[in-house]
C-alpha cells in the first residue's frame, strides 16, 4: 500500500476515521439493510481495507455480534430515559398483525408516529398470547390504547374486543381483498371464455363468407348459415360486453367502498354520518351480489362476499366511534360556540384531507383534495375569524388536538404490512433471526431511521429526541485489531495426463 495512506490509518486520525467506517459498513449493511456479515469482509477486501483491519469473518462476526448487543442496550436505555418525560395519558390507536418466518411473531405499531411497541416471536398467536405481550410492551408508557386496527384473526379480535375493551377497526385492505378474490378472477374468466367464443363465431363467420365468394351459383343452404354464424357471433359479443360491463361494475363497486369510507366526504369536505356511510356502503354491496348472482358465479365465491359484507357492522361502528371521540376532545377544550364549530366544520375535516392527500397515489386526486383542504382551512385562518383572537397558547392547543381528531380515523394497517415486507427481506438473507438480532432492528427502526422531516418514530412518539444512536456505538464497539500476516496460497498439485500404451 501507498506509504502515505499506511501512515494516515496508523495515526490516531486514521484509526478513528477507520473505526467509523468499519461500523458504519456493518451498521448499514446488516441493520439498516438485509445484507450478512461477508459482505462486510468482501468490502473491506476490495476497499483494501484489509491491509489495515482484520477482515475475515472471525472477527468481523465478533463486531457485529458486539454491535447488536449494544443496539439492544441502547433502545432498553433510551426508552426508560424519553418515558420519563412523556406527557401523561397520551391517547394512541394501535396496529396489530401477525407474520411468520416461520415462527409467529407478533408486531403492534402506532401508526401516527409509526413508533413500534411490539415485535417479538410467541408461541402462538391466541389472545392471551397477545394480551401478555401488550401488556409488556406498554408497561411504564403513560398511555391508553383507545382503538386497534387489523385484520379479522379470531385471536386479535378477542384480545382487543374482550380483552382490552376497546374499539376494533377493520383494516380496508382485506374487506377489499376478500371481495377481489371472490369476484375478480371469476369475471375475468368469464371475459376470457366470452373473447374465445367471440373469435370462433367470426371465424365462422369469416369462413361463411368465403364459401359463397368462391360460390357460382347462389345457394340457400350457404345463406342460411350465414345467417346462422352471425346471429351466433352478435350473441357472442353481447355475452362479451355484458361480461366486461359487469367486471367494470364490480371494480368500481370496489373502489367506491374504499372512497365512501371515511368521516368526511372527500368531494366536499362535509361529515358523514354513520346513515349515509350504512346507506352507500349496502348500495355497493348489493351491486356487488347481483352482479355475482347475474354471472353464475361459484358459490365459494359468493361466501367471500357475504365474508366480506360481515365487516360492514364495524365499519360503522368504527365512524361512531371517531365522531364520539372527536366530539369528547373538542368538548374538553371548553371552546366558545364560534370557535367550536369552526374547530368542527373547518379545522378538523381540512386536516383529515391534507392527510388522505399525503397518501394517495393519484397526482390528480392529492390536488384535489389539497385544495379542498386549504379552502375549508381558509376561514379559521383568515384574519378576521375567530381563531385570530385566540392566545399563541390557545391556537397551538387547538391545531395539537384537532391533529389528533384527524388522526383518529383509522382504516388500514399498512404500517404493520410494511413493516413485515421489511422483516421478511431480512429473514430471507439470514434464514434464521434470533431474539436479539429482531429486538436490534426493531431498536434501529424506531430511533434511527428518519422521515423526511428528519425526526425518528420515537421523536414522535415520545415526543423528545433521542440520543444519536450511531454517535453512541462508536463510544461502545471497539474496532477489531490489525489482520495478521496472509499467509501464502497453497501450490495447487499438477497432474499429468496417462496416456495409454
């Protein structure tokens, strides 16, 4: 190696920045990202590092054995420290789900901070099994989990509703899934089979008209089956375009469930009662049997329906629910009639749009709603509303609790979805992880990877920030010692070719 590079990482200044780095490789590499602890050495090996650090495996598993260890201290320490200095009685929603690979593991998320409270492996997923594990994860947190959002396992459903007493929101996802699954691939096959009968009967047809063009003498027979084949191929292309109107209908039908399910109308910004929301949400249901029934479909795919349709019983009482909550948060605020309803018709529906607008994949769709949202906020912000004669104190009360009315509406538990995807790249580089390495990466996503905004979830959640969690690894994992000495390659044995006499 170059004389200057060798004199640099054996000054105190080389040693420290290569320290950094080392950790930094296995931080990123093999927490923040599903990599293993060989590709540590392979970048060392061709960063040419390894002239300067010991590279091979040995002792790189040691640091990174070392480094997780410490992580896991970390996040102990760092919670009993932010826990202290959490406001009390702090309201949340939760998200439940479970994954497996293979074992059961099971992960509550609250899904304003996207904070995790929970990630471990159970032996089962019962309810008792997931009320100990709440209990545990929550102790010490000044906290009331008011609402659960997840799908409908009967473990889940029993340890939120009997258990803990509280208010069970069904994930939308599956309510749509379920009925995707008992619709959609039986209308496309019916699609399918009408275009196959669409295409014979016009090569019949095509067939019919080729037979008299090479015809002399006009025949009757030959115009009577023509006639035939394109009554057959007009029939065809009916069934066709009845088929694909009904899949249309079913699509839409669908996606209208998921766009009338929420507390406010996102065309207007206006509330929407639980009348309105049984009223639309039995319409889109009711489209969805008749088509089922119109097009014959299996009866397993009508129980997926009707499966589906179940849910709807919470999905109202879910609206309930929020307006309940809503209106028990606004009432403790001891507001003026004036600026209370402005707090109800204006604030609190302005900010539910602008977060629907953050999530939303549509560019067209997310300006729609912005400006929908600036328009309904206009009023309290104006200069002469009466939010403008309002204390600093006051206003910022407010705006705190009409966030947490927004965000009270819970409808999807994507967070814990993703969550798993991400549990699930790391469980398919390493085939195995061990309690330690899942209480590390749960530690690593909850005080070091950061939104857009720069906070970390628990920032969020607890609102303090956290120590810098590298900055304190590199104070408590040492740097492994200089590599020994490479040893030679062994001389490959030749053999000769034996040739026969």
């Amino acid at each position: 190696m170059d004389p200057a590079v060798t004199a640099f990482f054996g000054s105190p200044a080389g040693v420290a920045f290569l320290h950094r780095l080392v950790l930094a490789a296995h931080f990123v590499m093999t927490l923040v990202g599903p990599c293993g602890i060989r590709l540590v050495c392979l970048l060392l090996e061709l960063s040419g590092l390894d002239a300067y650090v010991a590279a091979s495996y040995g002792p790189q598993q040691k640091v990174s054995a070392a480094m997780e260890q410490s992580v896991v201290v970390f996040g102990k320490e760092e919670r009993e420290n932010l826990k202290a200095e959490m406001p009390c009685n702090k309201q949340i929603t939760v998200c439940q789900d479970e994954t497996f690979h293979p074992g059961i593991c099971l992960v509550a998320i609250e899904p304003v901070s996207n904070y995790i409270l929970l990630e471990k492996y159970a032996d089962n997923r019962s309810a008792d099994e997931w009320t100990r594990a709440m209990v545990s994860a929550t102790e010490g947190l000044a906290v009331e989990i008011i609402q659960s959002t997840s799908d409908e396992g009967r473990g889940i459903l029993h340890h939120v509703q009997e258990d803990l007493g509280i208010q069970h929101s069904p994930d939308l996802f599956h309510v749509q899934h379920e009925l995707c699954k008992g619709t959609s691939i039986a209308l496309a096959n019916l699609v399918r089979q009408a275009k196959q009968i669409v295409e014979k009967a016009a090569q019949r047809v095509s067939h019919c008209l080729e037979k008299q063009a090479n015809t002399v003498k006009k025949d009757a027979s030959l115009d009577q089956e023509l006639e035939t084949a394109q009554e057959q191929d007009r029939q065809a292309r009916q069934v066709l375009e009845t088929n694909v109107q009904q899949q249309q209908q079913v699509s839409q039908a669908i996606r209208e469930i998921g766009m009338e399910y929420h507390p406010y109308d996102l065309k207007t910004g206006g509330p929407r009662s639980a009348e309105q929301l049984t009223t639309s949400l039995t319409q889109h249901f009711a489209e969805i049997e008749s088509v089922a029934i119109a097009a014959n479909l299996p009866e397993r795919c009508l129980k997926k329906i009707y499966k589906a349709k179940r849910v709807v019983v919470e999905m109202i009482s879910t609206l309930n629910f929020f307006w309940l909550t809503v209106q028990t948060k606004v009432e403790a605020l001891s507001l003026t009639p004036e600026v209370e309803q402005i707090v109800y018709n204006h604030v609190i529906p302005a900010m539910y749009l602008h977060l629907v607008s953050k999530k939303t994949s549509d560019p067209t769709h997310r300006s729609v709603l912005q400006k929908l949202s600036e328009a309904l906020l206009a009023p309290a912000l104006s200069g002469s509303g009466p939010l403008a004669r309002l204390q600093p104190e006051e206003a910022h009360v407010i705006e705190r609790v009409a966030g947490e009315c927004a965000h009270c509406f819970q409808r999807s538990s994507s967070c814990v979805e993703g969550r798993n995807g991400q549990l699930a790249l790391h469980h398919h580089s390493l085939h195995r992880l061990t309690d330690r390495k899942l209480t590390a990466l749960t530690t690593v996503h909850n005080f070091f990877i950061q939104r857009s905004d720069g906070t970390t979830a628990a920032e969020r959640f607890f609102g303090t920030q956290p120590r810098d969690l590298f900055e304190w690894l590199l104070g408590q994992v040492e740097l492994p010692g200089w590599p020994a000495q490479k040893r030679s390659l062994p001389c490959r044995k030749k053999f000769l070719p034996k040739f026969s006499a």
